[in-house]
C-alpha cells in the first residue's frame, strides 16, 4: 500500500503543469546574474518588480515582459523571457534585456533557471538556436 502512495505522489509531482513565463519572470531573481539592472546595487534577492519593473505583459510565442515605464525624461527599459524548457531540476529561458529610451542596450541570451525558495536563480544557459546571443550596440538586434 505504501508503495503504490509513494508511486501515486510521484504521478501528481511529475504531472504538475512547467512554470509559465509570467511566473518565472515575476519570480526571477534579478541579483543572480549580470543584467543591466546592476545586481550588485540591488538588495538580493530582487524580483523585478522590487527593480522597478511595474508593467507586466505578454508578447507573441510565449514572451512575458515587465516594463519600467517612461517618464518624462525619456523612454522605459524592458525585460523579457520565454520558457524553452522545463525538466525536474532546472527553467531554460531566453532572457532579453532591452532599452527602450532611445538607447542601444539589448541583450538576449539563454539562461538556466534553478527553482529556489523564493524564486529562481540565473546562471548562463547553454547556447542555443531558439535563442541566439546578442549583446548591444546593433542597429540589426533580434526583434523581441
């Protein structure tokens, strides 16, 4: 009987739907890796909502974005993520990093994501075509 409970938790635990995009990126910890939010400036861990990052949305292909709007000096600064992959022990996203206020900031990389108490944590992911590295300075960046 013990058995077939343990093997009846394992079903529910592996049957549990991959996190959504908006989730990991709400829970992401900006702290854990380089971003251009200078994690070494903020309290760890840092969601971005606790960086600024108020506006929340969706794009096309599963993109989750959260917006620090523009004021009236000038435009706003975005980030992004799309979940590529989900296994038991780490996220594998494609992380973008974007200015919006004229600027030629954009970053897009792979990032693997391991599931912490309070959210995730980032280490460089492995390079992938789904997600092809860019960093700034490109008239030609990736659209996002």
């Amino acid at each position: 009987m013990l058995t077939s409970v343990l093997l009846a938790n394992l079903v529910l635990i592996a049957a549990a739907p991959p996190p959504g995009a908006e989730e990991v990126l709400a829970r992401l910890d900006l702290t854990s890796f380089p971003n251009s939010t200078g994690p070494r400036h903020l309290q760890g861990p840092a969601t971005p909502a606790a960086a600024g990052f108020s506006e929340a949305s969706s794009g096309e292909n599963g993109w989750a974005f959260r917006t620090i709007p523009a004021d009236g000096t000038g435009g706003g600064w975005q980030l992004g993520l799309r979940v590529l992959e989900t296994n038991g022990e780490a996220v594998v996203v494609c992380f973008t990093d974007i200015a919006r206020n004229g600027g030629s900031y954009f970053v897009q990389t792979a990032l693997t994501l391991t599931p912490t108490a309070d959210g995730y944590t980032a280490r460089s992911g492995p390079e992938r075509a789904d997600c092809p590295e860019w960093r700034r300075r490109s008239d030609a960046a990736p659209p996002a």
